[in-house]
C-alpha cells in the first residue's frame, strides 16, 4: 500500500516555463510535507516543506500548493532551469511518526533548453 | 556547519557477509534515521533513533539493526548479507521531530554492492 503516490514518473519542461510536480497521499494522519532534490548516487536536497495548516509556502523560485481536502500536494518551479534536472521526491510525515518520512517514488524532470 | 556525514561512500561485500555503515549528523541534531534507496522500492524508511534509543522501525528483516552513541553518531549494521540488499544507504539528521523550521537534511549515502 503506498501512501504517498507521485504518479509521473518524468516531465520534461522547456527552459523558462513552468515545472508542475504532483503528489498525492492516502494517510490523513500526514501532517507535515517535504519536496527533495536528488541526483544519481547522492543524497536528497531538502528543497520546501509545508504544514498542513497552511495551504502555500513559497521560497524563491519553488512554491509549494497543498489542498487538504484532496489529499494532494504540488511543487511549482517557475522559471525552469537545466540545473532543475533532477529526481523530484514528495515525503511526509505524522504527528505521531517521529521522524520517519514516506516517500514517493519519485518523478525525473528534465529541463530543456 | 557540515553536513551529515557518512562513511564508507562505496563498498562491495560478497553474500554472507556482515557490513556496519557509520553516520554522523549535523552538529546538535540529535535524531538520525536510516533509509534505504533500490531502483524498485526506492525510498523505504528503515529506522530513527532520538538520544540512544530507537524510536520507530521499518518493515525489514532483523538483519538490519542499528544504534546510536551518546555524541549522535549512528551505526547501521547489516548481516549475511543478501543480492538484494545492494542499495544506496542514506542516513538523514535533524533536532527533533520534522516539523517547519526542524526539517530531515541527507547525507550523501553509502553505496552498498553485494556480489
């Protein structure tokens, strides 16, 4: 049963414009919601977090969109850059998890130029 | 402020045998989990420790066991070791439970082959 759900598994943007990366979760207890960065053979970047008692967090070029009630949760990037290529991983955590983090699968998004 | 620290970056093991991974957090932070990275499961929770003691606990064999020291360091060690458990070996810090201003950083992680 996986609880949190990334359901591309690429993207491919043009320099410039617009990344959307989606994520969805099953577990309501998820409270809290983090977007990393990885590249082959390295550890996630931690890139944006939000709570669940917001419903946007925004940090330069990255916001994050969550809608409760949908369980969902978006990663926007605007604008695209090459250096944005990379694997995109959707984690959350619960009150109650410590800090254990579920992951999604993950999406690869590559930047053209 | 250094990041977290693992060590070894690459090993090869040949079935059978036992392999301990070395994990040191960014300095104050006093949780460190365990995750394990495979291009078919890929990120899976393996277990968290907080000041000595283990906290939460994933779905793997007891082959996988950890600790942690007095100072944060962590150890996770694997034995008899199986194919399946070539991966990518993460190990993440943070003060306390994840939450805004508290986030989970990675280190770089320890690339396990076994042949």
């Amino acid at each position: 049963d996986q609880q949190v759900k990334q359901n591309s598994p690429s993207l491919s943007v043009q320099e410039g414009r617009i990344s959307i990366l989606n994520c969805d979760y099953t577990n309501s207890m998820f409270d809290y919601f983090l977007w990393y960065k990885k590249y082959p053979a390295e550890g996630p970047t931690f890139l944006i977090s939000i709570s669940s008692i917001k419903d946007k967090n925004e940090d330069g070029r990255f916001t994050v969109f969550l809608n409760k009630s949908a369980k969902h949760l978006s990663l926007h990037i605007v604008p695209s850059q090459p250096g944005d290529s990379a694997v995109y991983f959707c984690a959350a955590s619960a009150k109650l998890g410590a800090q254990k983090l579920v992951f999604g699968q993950g999406t690869r998004l590559t930047i053209n130029p | 402020k250094a990041g977290v620290t693992q060590t070894p970056r690459y090993l090869i093991k040949t079935r059978g045998q036992q392999v301990t991974l070395s994990c040191s957090p960014i300095s104050g932070h006093r949780s460190v989990s365990w995750y394990q990275q495979t291009p078919g499961q890929g990120l899976q929770f393996l277990f968290e420790y907080f000041s000595e003691t283990q906290r939460n606990k994933g779905n793997f064999p007891g082959r996988f066991s950890g600790r942690q020291f007095s100072n944060s360091r962590s150890e996770m060690n694997v034995s008899t070791l199986e194919l399946g458990d070539s991966a990518l070996y993460l190990c993440a810090s943070s003060r306390d439970l994840p939450r805004p201003g508290n986030t989970i950083y990675f280190g770089e992680g320890s690339w396990l082959t076994v042949v």
